[in-house]
C-alpha cells in the first residue's frame, strides 16, 4: 500500500512540475510578445 502512495506523490509532483514549466513558458512567451511590441514602437517613435 505504501507503494502506491508513493507512486501517487510521484506522479503527482511530476504533473505540478509539468504544470509550472508550462505555465512559466506561457508567461514568458506572452512577456515577450509585449517587449517586442514596445521596442517596435519606441524604434518608430525615435
């Protein structure tokens, strides 16, 4: 019995891991997007 707690802990530390990387990807993507899009207009505006 013991084991499959275990394994339960496992997996699910795995999944909050999972999770968090793709969440933190999601961020940085949509961070990037809005940085990109600010140089884009202050490259115009000088």
């Amino acid at each position: 019995m013991k084991l499959y707690i275990r394994l339960y802990i496992v997996f699910l530390w795995l999944g909050c891991a999972y999770f968090a990387n793709l969440y933190k990807t999601i961020v940085n993507m949509y961070n990037g997007e809005i940085r990109y899009n600010e140089n884009k207009e202050n490259s115009d505006t000088f």
